[in-house]
C-alpha cells in the first residue's frame, strides 16, 4: 500500500512544507536490488580499536572506499571528504568511564557527513563476558549511546551495535554483509550478541544454496516475501498453509520452482503429516503462519483466546519438537520464529496476541543452549508496524500512528521482514542463538 504522507513530503513541494511547518519528513529506505553486487554502494569509514583491523581485512569485499580517520592513506576528512554510506566503530576496547568520550569525538564530526540510507555500526564485547565492573559498566553503556544515537540520525540512517564474544571474530564478514547493506533498512537500534560459529557461508551471492527451507504461511504476504528471498539466496522452498490458501500456495510455488504442503498446522496429526512431507529433511524452518483475533480482555471469547494460542505459539513448539526429535531437522539448521512488537512492548486489545508471540521469544532463549550441541540455532525476528493487506485495512488514524512511531518515520515492508530471516537462515548465523531481532524502523514501542 502506497504512504502518501512519504510521496508528498518527498515531492519538490511538499518537501518545502513540511520543512517550512516543522512536519517530519521520512526519506524513501534505500532496499536491496536484483543484480546489486556489494553490501556498500559508497564509502565506508572504519575506526576504533583492534577489531577495525579484522573488518579492515575483508572490507574490500564490501565496497571499494574504504576510509580512516588519520591514517596516512585514504584519510577521511570531515567536511571534505566523500559522504559516508557505512561506519564501522571498534569500541571494545574502551573499559572505563574516561573512555567512553572516544564515542563523541568519533561520530559527532561525521553526522554531518553521512549519505542517506547510511548504516552506521558500533562494535563492543558483551558486559556479561568482562570480569572487570568498570570494563562491564562501559561496555554495557554501549547499549544507551547506540539507541539513542540512532534515534537521531536522518535520512534513513541506521545503527545497530554488535557485541562480539571470543572466537566470534570471524562471524563478522557475514554480519556487517547484513547490517551495512539495505537488507537491513528497516532495522535500528538493535543489539546482537555474535558468538563462535562453525559453519561458513561458502558463496555469499546465493548463501542458501544446496539448503532445504521450510516456510508456513507462505500463500501470501510476509510468508510469500520470506519465501521468495530464500529462493533467491539459493535455497530449495517448500511452502505450506492451510488447505483454503492452496490456490494461492500453487501459484507461488510455480513461480519460484517450489513444492507445497496444504496442511492444518493445528491438526491433531498434524507433526506426523509433516514428518511424512519431508523425507529429505530440513536445514531451515520458518515459523511465519499466525493469526490474530482481536479483543479487550474484558470482552475475550474463549474461542479467540483459544485460536490464537494455537496457531502461534503452541503449533510451532509442537511442530519443531517433532521435526527434532524424528532427525527430520538436521544438524547445523536455522530456525527462525516470526514474533512481533507486540510480544515486547505489549498492545491494547491484543493480551493473547502478544502473550503467543512472547512465548515464541521465550522459546527461542530456552531452546537455544539445548540446540547447541548439533549446531542449530533459533531465533525469533519481531516485526514492527509492516505495509501488508492486514495493515490496508487498519483505521486511517491508526495506521498513521502505526507508520509514524518510529525512529525511520514510517512502516517497513514485508521484504525488510524477509531480508532479516534470510540472514538468520544463512549457514554463517549460528553465530547469532536465542535472541529476538525487530525489524520496527526503532519503533517507539517497547525497549
């Protein structure tokens, strides 16, 4: 669905009205394109400490500009050199109050300087791994700079902050791959924790490829989305949802050369009916199928208590719990659960709703250390406010208000959505266990 409030303030007109009221005026996200070769179309500044020199060793395969703060070659200059599309920030090293001033003296002269869409990266060590107070105290003062940080960038801008275990130094190429390209354009403000990961990514221009991926509820929507961009980073798809979507379900499967599963994911017989459909097993699986049923507590129907429940939360554990336990999910998978903002923050009218997509956050940080040993992750991916037909159908007020609270000013679309569990599905993101990425453009709901 087309923003309209995005298409005027960005004409020659409205631009200079929104500007001359003190309107916001929310930029176009630049996304990611068929047949675009690099994560970083422009320059990229690193600096920092000892990890900048990691990043420094494959950052040509990011992009050919590559600056530094006062190196004797490609000195970056603030007010004179290129606009940046990509920082990378080393702050691990910083381990005391005192240091903690690096942070303005490094990115207050190029906030002026940045390019739109730029993606902007800090990297530090996570608080709970550091024995020294003081070292945690800084490393975890990381948290408020970086959020706060990207809520003040402009034009697009984003900013995520990595903290990086030990023996994790590796998993950096496929997480900046990721973070400082448009994949990630609806995404701000976020932490992530990258641990040791054994499995590489071979080809980083179809990361999927040789990998069976499941998706549910993929007829259409975010489903359909996730399940295209798998498909297009290599993997082989199957696609399931209910029997009445099996028009739909085809159709896209014809598209993208995949096979279907018409399947009641609440079926009592329901994990046996999908073993049997997978007698070549899993490396990914999607749990996108959810529903909702919206009402105050007050007037909650058993029924729609019930519905919802079952769908999102409860087929998903029992669904994964059987592909488990059968081997029919192999060593070394991705599982990603497609949670929402509403799980974190809370939303009236939606105690159920959110209380399932909770659960599914909590299933993934339970699970997560048990999966370990063979190799397979879990995480959940909690949407924000996303242009779907569900969306479309939101009173006007509301869905201005759902576009708006956010730190990028507007709603993200189900590709952003999709981008992100492509990631979390690569080989290379076991690195990345048990946590819940939102792609909600920083939205002003929850933590």
């Amino acid at each position: 669905m087309s923003d309209r409030y995005i298409d005027f303030a960005n004409s020659s007109l409205g631009h200079r009205l929104v500007a001359a009221i003190g309107l916001p005026s929310p930029v176009r996200l630049e996304r990611w394109q068929a047949g675009r070769l690099r994560p970083v179309e422009g320059a990229l500044l690193l600096g920092g400490g000892a990890l900048a020199g990691n990043v420094q060793a494959f950052a040509h395969k990011l992009t050919d500009a590559i600056y530094t703060y006062g190196a004797q070659t490609s000195t970056w200059i603030p007010g004179h050199g290129p606009k940046l599309k990509a920082v990378v920030f080393d702050a691990s090293d910083l381990q005391h109050t005192d240091q903690l001033k690096q942070l303005r003296e490094f990115f207050q002269p190029l906030l002026k300087n940045l390019d739109n869409s730029a993606h902007l990266v800090i990297l530090g060590r996570a608080p709970e791994s550091l024995s020294d107070p003081f070292a945690a105290s800084a490393q975890r003062a990381l948290e408020g700079f970086s959020r706060s940080l990207a809520k003040e960038l402009r034009n697009g801008g984003v900013l995520q902050l990595l903290y990086v275990g030990d023996g994790a130094e590796d998993q950096l190429e496929g997480a900046l791959r990721f973070f400082l390209s448009p994949k990630s354009a609806y995404i701000s403000g976020q932490v992530i924790r990258l641990e040791a990961c054994a499995t590489p990514v071979e080809d980083w221009t179809r990361p999927l490829a040789g990998r069976k991926a499941l998706v549910t509820g993929a007829a259409r929507g975010i489903g359909a989305s996730i399940a295209e961009t798998l498909a297009r980073d290599g993997a082989e798809v199957i696609l399931l949802d209910v029997p009445q979507a099996k028009a739909d379900l085809e159709a896209l499967a014809a598209r993208l050369g995949a096979r279907t599963v018409a399947l009641d994911i609440c079926a009592a017989d329901a994990a046996s009916q999908l073993v049997e459909h997978l007698p070549d097993g899993l490396d990914i699986l999607v749990h996108n199928a959810g529903i909702t049923r919206d009402k105050t507590l007050a007037n909650m129907t058993p029924e729609y208590w019930d519905a919802v429940l079952a769908v999102n939360l409860n087929a998903p554990q029992v669904l994964t719990k059987a592909l488990l336990d059968s081997g029919t999910l192999h060593d070394n998978a991705r599982v990603v659960l497609l949670a929402s903002i509403s799980g974190i923050a809370g939303n009236r009218g939606q105690t159920n709703y959110a209380a399932s997509k909770a659960g599914l956050i909590g299933l993934a940080q339970a699970w997560a250390p048990l999966l370990q040993e063979r190799g397979i992750s879990i995480n959940a991916v909690a949407p924000g406010f996303i242009e779907t037909q569900m969306t479309a159908h939101i009173p006007f007020a509301l869905r201005e208000a759902g576009r708006r609270m956010s730190s990028l000013g507007q709603g993200g679309l189900p590709q952003d959505v999709a981008e992100a569990v492509a990631w979390l599905a690569q080989p290379g993101s076991g690195a990345v266990s048990g946590q819940a990425l939102r792609v909600c453009g920083q939205s002003l709901l929850g933590a």
